[in-house]
C-alpha cells in the first residue's frame, strides 16, 4: 500500500476521499481562527505522501536563462543562509472547491468539495525572485514564459506531481518558497520541507514538496497542467471529446464567498440567539438575547489580490441585502490582498417567516462580483464554482 506511510491526520477533518487523502476543514471550526491551524487546514493530495528528508532535499534550479553549467542544487539550509526571509499571509483553494454544489445544478466530475476546500496560513520563506535574480535571470528576458514546479510525490510510473505559473508571477515579491506554515515547520500533509506558494492563484499551482524550478518558454507538459484544472464552457457535455488546449490553464482565483454557519437545515428559534457570540465566552455568564436575528459568518476571498469591498447576506433568496462585518489581515492592502475575509452578520427574521433561504455574495476590488446561479459557468469538471451560496433554515416560534 502506498499510502501506509502517509501521515497521522485529525479526526475532525471532514474526509472526501482516504487514499489518496482529501479532507475539507469542519466549517464549524472554521471560524475560530483567521489563520487555519496547520492540523485543521484542507488537505488535497493526488498521490502518496513522499517521504522527504529536510537533510537530503534538494531544490533544483535550471532551464532557460539560468545557462547550461549555472543550474544549482540547493538545500533547504543553503536557500534559509543565501536568501533573506520573507512571509505572506495567503489563501490556498482548490479549483474544485464547492463542486458538491454546481452537482445540485447539474451533473460534474471530480471529488465532492463541499464548500471548505481552502485555507488560509502564513507562509514564512524566500523569494523565488530572489533566487532567480542571484542565478543571473533578467526579469526582462522575454524568452522566459512560465516557470514550471515539480514535487517530490510521484504517480506510478515515476512521474512527479507538477504545474507552471507565468514568469511574471513568478518574478512578483509575494511568490515564495516557503519552508514554515504558521511558523511551524510545514506539515508532512502540506509540502514539508519545501513548498512554493503562490498568492492569488489556484490551489493547484502552489505545488507542495517542492524539488525543481524550471525556467521555460512553454507550459509544464504535466497532467495537472495540461489535462486537468481547466474549466470548459457550459456547452462541452459528458462524454463529448476534449479539446484541452482550447481553455487555458487556471491561474488567478475569481471571487468567492461562503458561509460556515449556520449549517443548512438548522432550526433556529424565533426568540433566542441561534448561535454564540465571535470571541472567547464564559457560557455560564452568557445570557443569550431574545433578538429575533439569525447569525451567520463564514468566508469571502478573490484572487489576483484583489480586496473584498463587501459582503453582503440575504435572509429571503436575494431579494433583501444586508451588508456584513468584515474581518481581514491589517497589514495588506485591497490590491495586494492574499488572505480571506472572515464575515458575520445577524440577520433580522422576517414577519411570519417559517423558513429562510440565506444568501451569500461578496464584491471584490475591480467590483467583479459572484454569479447568482450555476447556470452559466457551468463546466464539465465542476471547476471554479462561485455562484451565490445559499444554507436554508428553519423557523421555530
Ligand atoms: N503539490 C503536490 N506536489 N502534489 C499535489 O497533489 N495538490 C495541489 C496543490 N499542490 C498537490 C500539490 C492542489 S490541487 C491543491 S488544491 C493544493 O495543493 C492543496 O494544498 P493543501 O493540501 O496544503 O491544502
Ligand atoms: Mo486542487
């Protein structure tokens, strides 16, 4: 079995699939912090866990402008001594993130992400800028496309788990190669010791237990590349043949939002809080006001860096707004935000209301904003769902 060697794993990481292992983060929990805690955060592997040793593990550097004979092997110790230390608090979602509910909409293929495949760590490590700059690469060169990154994890036939980003991300300050997660040494689960994170970006570029940086003209050849992560216009059916070089790869996320609480088929009680306050509470002291509100939070983020402006919540399918309060890193800007929003809000219960349809939305900087339904970005693969999120409640009293 080549999964025996994979590591332990919390017992309340929701699991989607055992071997290779998948599992979202509770969205009960995932509220309690704004940084996930590395035993909590999402786990999405395509193959065994590699069994890499921090003393042995090499970072290969090569391909066009670096220069034949110029390539280098660094070790984790070489890259912390030659580079000064830089971290990025950032986001990380995978592309199928809440697949589960584009099915709703209409059959797709892939794992059945609910809505809690992302995550959200500071990521202490070196600029992969840096390091390219000090082997002699012009940032200039326009030779240079992509940059291709490989992990030490391997399918079957020896092929390595691998992806590419444009030179230009590559180039850009917050693209690091990370050696700690929340000031931790990076679990075994999420690329230890080497992983490239890539802001802003799909989860599938930031590729975990990072072995090879390759400086090229074209793409990376691997499947993850070429053959997957790729979102097909809602008129490819099942069973059709694929065009893949048709669509282009996914890169920058587009904005998403979703609730973590209330769970959908909650009843809620007419007279009393349907949940705790945010923040540490002595339940004993805690007297729970009969306010006629539903409280909801969960989590707003769009990629390329673009800030969330706002979130807003609907108690009745979108025909009335509330705007929610926001939660987000005070040390990043809306241009440059690679972290999530965390909102909240307590929506009024409407008049003789038995049921509540919630609804969820959130605006990003370039005031793109979520798609109400499925219907038009509905792919094959179930890729990038970010349509309005919707938990239906009950009304008691
Ligand atoms: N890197 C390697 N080497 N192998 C993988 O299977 N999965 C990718 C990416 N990097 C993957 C990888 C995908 S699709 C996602 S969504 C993220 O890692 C998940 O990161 P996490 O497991 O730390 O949450
Ligand atoms: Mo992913």
């Amino acid at each position: 079995d080549p999964f025996s060697t994979d590591p332990p794993r919390h017992p309340a990481l929701i699991v989607n699939n055992p071997k290779p292992f998948n599992a979202e983060t509770p969205p009960s929990l995932m509220m309690d912090n704004f940084r996930t805690p590395n035993d909590l955060f999402f786990v999405r592997n395509h193959l065994p866990v590699p069994k890499t040793d921090v003393e042995k593990h090499r970072l290969r550097v090569e391909g066009l402008g670096v220069g034949e004979g110029k390539e280098v092997d660094l070790s984790v110790a070489e890259l912390k001594k030659k580079y000064k230390e830089h971290y990025v608090t950032s986001v990380v979602q995978c592309g199928g993130n809440r697949r589960a509910d584009m099915q709703k909409f209409k059959k797709v293929a892939g794992l059945m992400w609910e809505g809690y495949a992302i995550s959200n760590a500071k990521w202490t490590g070196v600029r992969l800028r840096d390091i390219l700059i000090d082997l002699g690469v012009d940032p200039a060169d326009e030779r240079i496309k992509h940059v291709h990154l490989e992990g030490a994890d391997v399918d079957p036939t020896g092929k390595p788990y691998g992806a590419s980003i444009p030179f230009e991300k590559a180039m850009s300050p917050e693209v690091i190669i990370a050696y700690q997660m929340n000031d931790e040494d990076i679990p075994a689960d999420h690329g230890y010791p080497l992983r490239c994170i890539v802001p802003g970006v799909v989860g599938a570029r930031q590729v975990k237990w990072l072995t090879l940086v390759r400086l090229s003209d074209v793409e990376s050849p691997s499947h993850f590349q070429q053959k997957d992560y790729r979102a097909f216009s809602p008129s490819v059916q099942h069973g059709e043949e694929l065009d893949w070089n048709s669509v282009p790869s996914i890169q920058d996320y587009p904005i998403q939002s979703a609730f973590c609480l209330p769970a959908s088929g909650t009843t809620v009680d007419r007279d009393s809080a349907t949940s705790l306050p945010f923040g540490p509470v002595v339940l004993a002291e805690y007297s729970f006001p009969k306010d006629g509100t539903v409280d909801v939070a969960g989590y707003a983020w769009s990629g390329g860096g673009r800030g969330i402006i706002r979130v807003e919540v609907s108690p009745d399918g979108g025909e009335t707004w509330y705007s929610a309060e926001m939660e987000q890193d005070p040390d990043q800007n809306q241009d440059k935000m690679w972290a999530w929003t965390l909102f909240r809000a307590s929506i009024p219960i409407p008049e003789g209301a038995q049921t509540m349809d919630l609804v969820v939305k959130a605006t990003d900087r370039s005031y793109n904003t979520q798609p109400e339904t499925a219907a038009g970005i509905w792919n094959i693969r179930g890729l990038l769902h970010n349509a309005w999120h919707h938990v239906e409640v009950k009304i008691r009293g």
